[in-house]
C-alpha cells in the first residue's frame, strides 16, 4: 500500500509507479537477448503489456474521479497478469532462464499487491 508520508501530487510520487516504470526498463534490457524472429511477437507484445503497467497509473491519477482511477489501476493490474503470463511463456520457450523468470514474477507480483493496496486505499478513502 502507498504510504502517504507525503502528498501525492503527481503520478510520479506514487511508488507503483515507480516500480511498474523499473519493470519496463529491466524488461526492454531483458528482451534485447530473445530471438530476432520474436521481434514483432513476444517482445512486442510483452512490451505493450509492460508499457501498459505505469502508463494505465498515470492516466488514472490524471482522471477526474476517484472511479476513473480505480478503473484503470484495475486495467493496470490486468496488464501485469498478461505480462506474467508472456513471461510463463518466454520461459517454457527457453528464452529466459527460471531465475530470471523468478525475479520477475516476484516483482509483478509486488506490483500487483501495491495497486490492490491502492485500489483499496481509495476505496476507502470515497466514504
């Protein structure tokens, strides 16, 4: 859950959004060693789901409503189900090895529980 020890006051200060936008690097570095042939299959579309992982915070922190946000950190967290799954796969493909695919599924797994966290956190807060 994000610990409001400050004011959040733009997407950056929100510490998924910091962990999702390190995932997506690590992950662009990740993919330079996948087959050339995987270009415009895995890589893209792990990438688009990555992407989609910090992009989908900051347009929710940019909404209007507190259910706009929560809508697309719900989006948000689908993105990093996706991920995990290309992910399952790039693994079964012997593109990544399991240690690599541990470290990974462990962080989007961290990640998936601070955007459950702060989707209950603003949850609560709409009493």
């Amino acid at each position: 859950m994000e610990k409001l020890n400050k004011k959040i006051e733009k997407f950056e200060d929100l510490l998924v959004w910091g962990r999702a936008h390190k995932l997506v690097l690590e992950l662009y570095d990740m993919i330079k060693k996948f087959p050339n042939e995987e270009k415009y299959r895995i890589t893209e579309q792990l990438l688009r789901a990555a992407i989609s992982i910090p992009t989908n915070i900051a347009e929710g922190f940019g909404r209007y409503s507190r259910k706009e946000f929560i809508q697309f950190l719900i989006i948000s967290r689908g993105s990093a189900a996706e991920v995990k799954y290309l992910l399952v796969l790039s693994k079964d493909l012997k593109y990544i090895n399991m240690e690599l695919y541990n470290k990974f599924n462990s962080e989007l797994d961290e990640i998936g529980k601070m955007i459950n966290g702060l989707i209950n956190s603003i949850r609560s807060n709409n009493h």
